[in-house]
C-alpha cells in the first residue's frame, strides 16, 4: 500500500475543501427552473391514505397528513404519466381537502379552509404516535411532524434544538448502521474504544466515556419509545427507520436522568393499511453486502402487521497477518415486529418486538509510526526483548497502514431482544397512553492485549502458549414502565406522566492468556499474579461485577399561551434512583457488597455499595412568534446524570496506596459525585421566500459541575473514573433547506466549543515530561479541551432530479460533504493522539420509476483517510525520544464504490 506524499495529501485536502466549500455555498437560493417531473403512475383507487402513501414513496416525497382527515375517503386512480401537481389535484379532487408545499417539496394536506399556521401541527398531526411512514428529502427540518417532546408537533413549532433526518435522507447520505448518524448530525461525535462495550455517543462534545456498568450515559438512545438501558446496544444496523430525532442538550425533563447531553429519538416505519412489500439490496468493492426486506398490512379490519429483516456484512478495513481476517467488520441480523390493534376509535394498542444478532471485530487498531530500534515484551532491555523485524513482519507503519499482527482477532458478539407494548386510550381530546418495555443485552467481547502474535512462553517460560487477552460477557436486563397523559391542543399544552425503570447487569471480566484462561497464579509469590507479557506488565485480573439501578419519576411538561404569539415554557421532573452493586474479586477471592450493601472492604475499610439520591431537573421558557413563519425562543434547563460506582480491574489491584490496597481506596470513594448541567439556549426557526428557503438557528451555553470522565493513571498505571470540578459546552447549530425547482439543498453546522475549566490535578500522559506539564506524575488540564469534540463541524447535501421526457424513469443525481476541524482523542491531551481537520466528499447517481430505484455511489471521493481514533501503543518499548502510534481507520476513510437498488411491490 503506497504512502501518500504530503503534496498530495495538500492537494487532496484543498480538493476536499474546495468540493464543500461549493456544495455549502449551493446553500443561497438559486433558481433553477427546470420543468417540473413526471411519473408513471399505476395507483388503483384505494384507501385515500394509502394511495397518498403510495405516491409519496414513487415521487420521493414527503407526505404529511393526519389520520384523521382521510379516515373513510376513497381515492381516484392515478393512471399514466403525471407531475406532482396533477397528481395531487387529481387525488384531492372531489373532498374537502387542499394541499400546500414547502421549501424542501413536503406536502401538507389540510382542510380547505385557513388555518392558523403557528398551530398547524394539530391539523396534520395524528393524536398520538410517529407521522406517517413515506420518504422525505435529507436533512429536511422544517414541518417535519416529531415527538421530541413527546407529543406530535410540527417541528417548526418546537421551541429546542431538534435536528431530524427521515428514511431517504438516511439513504442518501449513505447512513447505514448508528455509528454513521455524524455523517448528517454535525452536533453528534462517536468515540470508539478497546472494543463494542466502551464505545460513548456524544452530543456538543458531552458523553461518558467509562468501562463499568455502573456509570451512565450522557446521551439517551430511545427506539419506538423504549429507552436502550445499555448505550452499547445502539450500535448496529439501522432497520426500516422511518426517521431520527436529535435532541441537543439537556432532556431530563421528559426523557429521564440518562439524557443530560441529549436523546437520539429513533422512529421505525408503522404498519399499512393495504398489502405491501419491498426488498433492498446493496454491495460495495471493499467487502459490504446488506440484504432488506419488509412485509406489511393488514390481518383483519382491526389488526395491522409490519415485519422488517436485515442482514448486512461489512469485512473491515484492518488486515490481521497472523489470522488472514480483516478486523473491524460486522455483521447484523435484525428482525423488527410491530402489531396494531384498533378494537374501536378510542383505543389502539401497539406490539413491537425486536431482535438483533451482531457480531463485531471493533475495535483494533495498526501501527501509525514506530521508532527504529523498538521492542515489544518484558522491559524496554533485558530478557524477553522482541524486535520489530519480528513483531511487525510485513508491517510497514504509516498513515495508509492497514495491517497489523494479533494471534487473538477483536471480538465483540452481542444478542439484543424485547418488546414494546403501547396501549393508547382516548377520552374526548386527552390521550392515556402506557409504555412497557422489556430488553435483554448481552456481549461477548474479547480483544488481545500484547497486540502481537509472539508466542511469549519461547521467551519467558512464566507466560502462557501464545500471549495474552481480555474479555468476557455483559449481561444487562431492563424493565421500564411510563403513564403518559396528552392534552388537547389548546391555550394549555401539556404532557405529564409516570416513570419506573429497572435494570439489572452482570459483567464477567479477564484480563489473562489467549483463552482467558488462568495460569500460574498459584507459582506467584504471595498470592499476587505475575504480569501479563505485556510491555506495560498489565496484571492478571478476573471479577465479576454486578450491578442494579431502580428509577421513579414524575414529570411533566407544557405551554401556555400567554398571548396569541407569546407562550411560556414550563417542565419539571422529580426523580428518585436506588443503586447498588457487588464485586467479586474472583482472582484474589475477595469481595465488596456481599451480603448485600456490605459496608464494609477486604482490609476494613469502610466504603458504600448501596447508595440513592433524589433528584430536581426541569426547564423554563418563553417562545415568541413574530409572524407565522418566523419563531423565537429562550429556554433554560436543569440536567442530572446520577451517582456511578468505577467497577473495572481497579477492584482486583491490591498493592498498597499509603498503605491501604489501591482497590479498597477506590472502592471507600465511592459512589463518583452525580453530574449536574445548567444549559442556557436561545434560537430561531424561520420560513422565507415564500417558504423556499428553511433557516433555524439555537446558541447554546452548558455548564457541568462533576463531570463523569474516564482516563489512565500514568503513575497508578489504571484507568479511573473522575469527577471533574467544571466543564462548559457552548457554540452555535444551524440547519438550512432551499427548493427551487428541481433543485435542492440541505445541510447544518456545529460551532462547539467544550472545555474542563477546573481540572488541576489530572493525570499525565504516557512519557510526558515536565517541559510538557507533568509535575509529580499530575497535570492542570484547566482549559484544556475535551476529547474528540471538534470546533467546528458542517455536513451538506445537494440533489437534482431530472425528468426524462416520457419515460416511466426519473434521474437524479447528489453531493454531499461534511468537513470538521481537529480532534485529540486523548482527556489528557497526549499530543499523539490528533487528528487533523479533513472532509470527505460523496457522489450519487441514479434512477427511480413507480417501482424500481438505483443508485451508484462513490464515497470518499477523494480518498481521504482519517483516523476514528489514535494514541500512544502501550505494547512497544521505544528508544530513548522515540515514538510509537496507532490508529483505528473510519469506515469511509478510503474511496469505495457502491450499488444499491430497491423493489415495491
């Protein structure tokens, strides 16, 4: 693999730039006038709803309308070639209703007669549940139908910062599985870690980045109104999505004490009032296939059924030598259920069960760069030094390197399923509806530690056959129940409700040979394990953990309109959370909580393993309308995230610490402080240009007091959970959209700037001198950034459809690019572990008729490669001023091709 030259790498970078500086420009309004496309339609009169439906998915447009307003009308045939005008005309002919279309080519219908357009989610909003299922243009945020406050409004009308991204905008910018959502949220970063279990999402740079089972998330992840109690369970394919909600900044209020950085709010497609199908398929030249089908309709006059299935394959991107295998793949079979049930009017009860097999090689990484004259093993001199000649055979490091040696492949192969039950009940106006939700979790992950393929036991004969690993399994079990009550859409608007959650986890965890395997523990001297042959002599480590957080809450939020432009903002949420946890030290026999809320620790000294809080969040606002395309808002928000217990390997360390066993010392302060954030916003939604162009606008300052943040301790040689004194978050976010014609334009950007304010006593990175801040083995990160959160951050999306005469086919062609600054990836600011800014450019092709859609794509266009992660490799010893880096490539970090094509039945 050829190392690309700096000039080129200049150039490619200015290509990159100069192809989203154009595509971002594009965002002014530009008219291009070309004739409005025809379709070839064969639409029988049916159901006026499902023939809306229908048209929608063969124009590729968004159609929005209430339930209600078509219940019992009956559609003409829609025959031969027609515009969207005709066809809409001729569908509408002969009711009551009209339509209109906005900016970005979505349809309202509504009655004949004026409405109030501040209000007008209560007209094309249905009472209860997600809008209705058809594609959408991407990055569509205006009168989009969401429930970001848990009731259905027009998104326009929602006075937060909700980004929202539907079915085809998700297609078109080739979203794939969770991990790719940064491609269209620039508020949204993802840090990828040791493996599946660690990985944290991030909203304006805010996240918990933790490896114990007991610390919480900072961005909730909610699917079909079932929160994920585990944010690993998140990452896999994205199955029949109808569309994606993302919430910035603190949401305690509605959605619970896990979303105090945002909740990303995932909607899947509903069930059909006819017989429909569709099959999806996809391949691209560096190894990913992916198969979808869905089947929907109805089983009688009252029960409607939907059933999705998804299997994808992706390689990697990693070569493992010692293997064959490419590393940093997966595999995802998914099937999603959902039953409704409408005995009458006034009830609808909804089943939706879910099952989800993934199976991962994350997350391994490759050389960037090593010193000439590093070893790997033992100390950095002495016995047991390996040279690279044979630890990197056929390894040449570098920014383009790929490969790498493991005798043990990355592992991470997780099982989740549950079910969600809605049961929706209404009285006149009001809505009733109760939320249950079952979800079972479970991970296998194992990732190898020396990072080489040496056999150590030829070296050292302590060591066992091969070299050495981790791993294990969670487990987590999670109970919810939520009593959700909806007023009508009045002067007072308002959700208010009922929380209960329970959640159960089990980690099982060791960190010793190949086969996780114990070995020679009972040779070593005193009961103490020998050192993994490891350069950084990681000790033998086995527990098993457990832990158990039972929640209550009472909520409510609303608006009250204090005039006809003016409304008050108003929420609150009374939370009270129970936790507890045990440890078993299996490796030194040894535990902590056990019986259950022991106080006491191995050696005496006095520590909690049952702790509860109660908590205080809510939000306080007003929202002004200066005309009825053009809103205001200014909100404040209180955030929480509860108490955590730092339940890892630490708890297995029994050397002395001022003469106390390091794990007891640990475990005697905890449980780590709960998190608090006060979040101050003000923004805008407009229309202008007689509704061509969409405009919205939030400014945002957050400030944390005892931010949850993971990191090593160099001199401790461990990784601990801190509880930094302040943190801030504060920038600006911005969507736009324009239509004109044939042409459209979409995009956002993100300027985000977090920073630990109060942070004096921080650990140092690996080798770090006191030339470069590490004094006693700590250093003052007091204004340092956080990780992986960069300044600024902008995507963009342009489409052009092209109607080609009388053919039943339409073409279509689309760019896209999202750009960002730099990144550290490392909380104590190692300056190995950044990454530069870049963008990366995508193209698309294609053709669509009644039935059929294809598309070519090349992504990555100029080939741009780029790092997920980066850092110091703990596993080689370097000479004296020497270096040694690894990365972990993104999944688009090199140029592939693809094909895609879909049939509806």
């Amino acid at each position: 693999m050829s190392v690309t030259t700096s000039k080129q790498r200049c150039f490619l970078r200015r290509a990159t730039s100069a192809v989203c500086a154009a595509v971002i420009v594009a965002l002014s309004p530009v008219y291009a006038g070309a004739a409005e496309p025809v379709y070839e339609l064969n639409i029988p009169s049916t159901d006026l709803g499902d023939a809306l439906r229908a048209f929608g998915t063969v124009s590729d447009t968004q159609i929005l309308f209430a339930p209600d307003l078509v219940h019992g009308r009956r559609s003409v045939a829609l025959r031969g070639k027609l515009s969207i005008t005709q066809a809409m005309d001729q569908l509408l002919s002969n009711t009551e209703l009209t339509y209109r279309r906005t900016a970005s080519n979505v349809i309202l219908i509504t009655q004949a007669k004026k409405v109030d357009q501040p209000r007008l989610a209560q007209i094309v909003a249905p009472p209860v549940g997600p809008p209705v299922a058809t594609p959408a243009d991407f990055g569509i945020v205006e009168e989009v139908i969401v429930t970001a406050g848990k009731r259905a409004e027009n998104i326009q009308d929602v006075p937060a910062s909700v980004l929202v991204v539907t079915q085809s905008a998700l297609e078109r910018a080739t979203v794939r599985d969770f991990d790719d959502i940064v491609k269209v949220a620039p508020s949204v970063t993802i840090t990828k870690t040791s493996q599946p279990g660690n990985n944290s999402i991030n909203i304006r740079g805010i996240g918990t980045y933790a490896y114990s089972i007991a610390t919480e998330p900072s961005v909730a992840v909610v699917i079909d109104d079932v929160p994920q109690a585990f944010q690993a369970a998140a990452f896999a394919a994205l199955v029949d999505v109808q569309q994606i909600e993302v919430l910035r900044g603190p949401q305690n209020t509605l959605f619970g004490k896990s979303a105090s950085a945002g909740v990303i709010n995932i909607t899947t497609q509903p069930p059909t009032d006819e017989f429909t199908a569709r099959v999806d398929a996809m391949a691209t030249d560096d190894g990913e296939q992916r198969y979808a089908g869905t089947v929907s309709g109805p089983i009688s006059d009252t029960l409607k059924f939907r059933l999705a299935a998804n299997a994808s394959d992706y390689r990697g991107n990693v070569r493992n030598l010692a293997t064959g295998n490419w590393l940093n793949g997966q595999r995802d079979t998914t099937l999603r259920g959902k039953l409704v049930w409408t005995p009458t009017e006034d009830w609808t009860v909804t089943l939706s069960p879910y099952y989800t097999e993934t199976d991962a090689s994350c997350c391994a990484g490759a050389e960037y760069f090593v010193s000439p004259g590093s070893t790997t093993g033992g100390a950095a001199t002495g016995p047991g030094r390996i040279p690279m000649s044979e630890f990197l055979a056929g390894i040449t490091p570098g920014p383009d390197n790929r490969r790498l040696r493991m005798d043990v492949d990355a592992q991470g192969d997780a099982e989740d399923y549950g079910a969600g039950l809605k049961i929706v009940r209404r009285f006149g106006d009001f809505t009733l509806a109760s939320i249950t939700s079952y979800d079972r979790y479970e991970l296998i992950d194992r990732q190898d530690t020396d990072s080489t393929d040496i056999d150590f036991s030829v070296y050292q004969p302590i060591s066992p056959p091969g070299g050495s690993a981790n791993g294990g399994f969670f487990e987590i079990n999670s109970t919810t129940q939520e009593f959700r009550l909806t007023s009508p859409e009045q002067r007072l608007r308002y959700v208010a409700g009922a929380f209960f959650s329970d959640t159960r986890s089990r980690r099982y965890f060791v960190r010793g040979s190949n086969t996780l395997d114990d070995y020679n523990v009972a040779e070593a001297p005193s009961r103490t394990p020998p050192n993994l042959p490891t350069t950084n002599s990681t000790t033998y480590a086995r527990y098993l953990s457990t832990a158990r957080a039972t929640n209550y809450a009472l909520f409510g939020q609303g608006n009250y309109g204090l005039t006809d432009s003016l409304d008050l903002l108003v929420g609150l949420r009374l939370n009270r959370e129970e936790i507890e946890y045990t440890f078993y030290d299996l490796g030194n026999d040894l535990t902590f909580g056990s019986p259950k809320c022991s106080n006491t620790s191995p050696s005496g000294l006095r520590i909690q393993t049952c702790n509860h809080d109660t908590s205080v969040t809510g939000r306080l606002g007003f929202q002004y309308r200066f005309t009825p395309d053009i809103m205001t808002f200014v909100t404040y928000s209180r955030g929480y995230k509860g108490l955590a217990y730092d339940l890892t390997s630490t708890l297995t360390t029994r050397s002395l610490v001022g003469g106390v066993p390091l794990a007891d010392a640990i475990a005697a302060n905890q449980p780590v402080p709960p998190e608090t954030v006060d979040s101050y916003e003000i923004g805008f939604k407009g229309s202008f240009f007689d509704q061509r162009l969409i405009w919205n606008m939030t400014a945002f300052h957050m400030i944390f007091a005892g931010f949850q943040a993971q990191s090593r301790d160099q001199t401790l040689n461990q990784n601990l959970l801190n509880s930094i004194g302040k943190v801030t978050s504060e920038g600006v976010e911005t969507e736009i959209a324009a239509r004109f014609g044939n042409f459209t334009v979409n995009g956002g950007g993100a300027y985000n700037r977090a920073v630990m304010q109060d942070f004096p006593n921080a650990g140092c990175f690996p080798r770090q001198t006191a030339a470069e801040g590490c004094v006693g083995g700590v250093q003052d990160l007091s204004g340092k950034p956080l990780f992986n959160v960069p300044k600024w951050n902008l995507n963009a999306n342009l489409q052009y459809d092209i109607p080609l005469g009388d053919s039943a086919w339409n073409a279509f062609v689309t760019a896209g690019c999202r750009w960002q600054t730099e990144v550290v990836f490392n909380l104590l600011q190692d300056p190995d572990s950044v990454q530069g800014d870049y963008g990366i450019a995508n193209l698309a092709a294609g053709l669509r008729s009644e039935r059929w859609k294809l598309t070519g794509f090349v992504n990555n266009v100029f080939d741009k490669s780029y790092a997920l992660t980066m850092g110091r490799s703990a596993n080689i010893n370097v000479p004296a001023g020497g270096n040694a880096i690894n990365w972990k490539p993104g999944r688009d970090s090199a140029r592939y091709f693809g094909l895609r094509a879909s049939f509806n039945f």
